[in-house]
C-alpha cells in the first residue's frame, strides 16, 4: 500500500526544482515515487514508518533482510532507514570512498550471488577505472584482484546492524536495480572491530553521508 499524493503540475512542479528535471528533483531529495498520469505517488515516508517499528522489535542483519519485509528494494530500504543505522552517500564519491576504505588494516569483502556466499578477508588496494570498470590487481596489495562494474552504481551506504549479538559496520553498494552489488564490512581481531577501522568507518560516514 502506498499513499498517492496529487502535489501540483508537472509544470508547477519543474519551476520549484530550479531547471532540474522532475526525477532529477527527487532523486536529489532521495524521494521514492512514480508518475502515473501526473500523479505522485510516493512510499518514502510511509516505509520509513514501517522499518523504524520494525527494528524497534527486530535486529535484521542485513539490509536485504529488512527490505524483504516490506517488498522495498535494497537501496529503497536504505534511504528510508534512520542516519544512526544507515548512513546514505551519492554514487559520485565512490572513488574516494574506496581510497578510504583502502587504508583499513583489515576488512572482509563479500559477495552475495544465486545463494553464494563470497568472503575474502585482507586488506584493500586502490584500482584505477577503465572500460566502466574499476580495476584491481594483487600487485597493489589488494586482498581481491579483478574487475568490478560501477557504471550502474545508484548509491552506497554505510551500514551499522546486529550480527550474531555485535554491531557489524559495513559498507554497501547499490546497483540501479536496487540491489546490492558487493559489502565491505570493517575488519575483527578477537571478534571486535579494529578500532582504527571503526574510527575511520564513522568519520566516512560523516563526511559522505547526505542524508544527515
């Protein structure tokens, strides 16, 4: 069920986004909604009610878990969670927010893929883009070497859910459809989070973060 608001024209609407097209408008406000006929309809507001009593009773550890409850996408999910839990950053900073991540001392990359569970535990090395690819090799010290896809990357976010009793702080990133492509989640040492790689995950979830 979603709530179908008659906001105003379309024309109406485009000279209040300031030559922004009308998707353009939303997206940069991190709306959710569909237009039917000049009609609004949008699911923001109620599916950010419905995960904030959801996770007042449950600990879901992973997003996609969460999203499942409510038939909301991943990255839909995300942008409806509260900024304590789910810190939202724009596709255009992935770059940087890889260099960042490289400098963990440790961290598990894992992949998820017609029930396949990846993980590969080290640390990151920075890549280069080519071809709409970001490309990774050993030979800069990346714990994982090949190329990943990021020409259909809609978002990321930074992450803090219970796993297995703990907070696990990762890093997701989302592809166009909604879905998460990959996680980079903060290396452990005796089953705690490396205190250097918790610092840095909190202070690129401030910098990054648009929906504070």
């Amino acid at each position: 069920m979603v709530t179908v608001l008659k906001l105003m024209t379309l024309t109406q609407l485009k000279g209040v986004a300031n030559a922004l097209t009308v998707e353009d408008f939303f997206k940069h406000n991190h709306i959710n909604l569909k237009l039917t006929n000049g009609v609004i309809i949008m699911s923001n507001t109620e599916l950010k009610e419905k995960i904030a009593k959801y996770l007042s009773e449950n600990k879901p550890s992973l997003i996609e878990d969460l999203g499942s409850q409510f038939d909301a996408t991943a990255w839909e999910t995300a942008n409806a969670m509260p900024y304590e839990l789910c810190g939202v950053a724009k596709a255009e900073d992935f770059e940087a927010i890889w260099k960042e991540l490289a400098t963990w001392d440790k961290c598990i990359f894992i992949l998820i893929h017609l029930g396949t569970v990846l993980e590969i535990s080290g640390k990151l090395g920075e890549g280069n883009f080519g071809h709409g690819y970001y490309n990774l090799s050993h030979a800069n010290g990346s714990c994982i070497a090949g190329h990943l896809k990021m020409d259909d990357l809609a978002g990321i976010a930074f992450l803090s859910l219970d796993l297995h009793g703990s907070v696990s702080k990762h890093v997701a990133f989302f592809n166009n459809d909604g879905k998460a492509k990959f996680y980079i989640f903060a290396g452990r040492e005796n089953k705690a989070i490396i205190e250097s790689v918790s610092e840095s995950f909190e202070k690129m979830k401030e910098k990054y973060s648009i929906n504070k």
